[in-house]
C-alpha cells in the first residue's frame, strides 16, 4: 500500500511524516489493466465510507469514488451502481470540495 518500506530500528536517524503518505492502491480496469491509484480523501455519508482515488502520476485524469466496507478485517472497494446512492454521495462530495475553496 505505501512506497515506504524499510525497517525502523535503534540506529534509524531520519525523520518520517507517515501521515503524508500517499496510499496507493493497484485496480483493474475494464480492459484488464492494473491501475496505480492514490487515496486522495475519504468521506462518510449515512452509514457508509467512501474513498475518492486518482490515478497516480497523471493529474490530467479523472478521479472516482469508491464505498469501502471492512470484510473478513480487510477493507474492499465496491462501484456506487445505485442511483440514488451515487446522488447522496455526489452531493456530499460537493460539499466537501466547497470546504476547500
């Protein structure tokens, strides 16, 4: 998940900003290709969380919203493919993006 990997130990002298980290995560898209995606933000909206992903190293992209559920302890990504779900979400986003600005 993070590009951080080394050991921490006694003689480890540098600083870490693990908070800063991006999280990235690999998806398959509809022609099969694995696509590194960053964790950009996560929102809650009524009963469920929702991760806002864009494709890593191309800020030219559209991002995509994602529901995240805890299955067997591991989370897992699921398509919004509810109508009126996505407009709740959708609306929620708005509001978050407004913060922002």
């Amino acid at each position: 998940m993070s590009d951080h990997k080394h050991e921490h130990g006694e003689a480890c002298n540098h600083d870490h900003d693990h908070e800063h980290e991006e999280m990235v995560l690999t998806l398959t898209d509809e022609n099969g290709k694995d696509v590194e995606m960053v964790l950009v933000e996560t929102f809650d909206v009524e009963d469920h969380i929702y991760a806002l992903l864009l494709e890593r190293g191309n800020p030219e992209a559209d991002g995509i919203i994602l529901r995240m559920e805890e299955e067997n302890e591991e989370m897992v990504l699921y398509n919004i493919e509810d109508e009126d779900e996505w407009k709740r979400v959708e609306a929620a986003y708005s509001e978050l993006v407004a913060q922002y600005e």
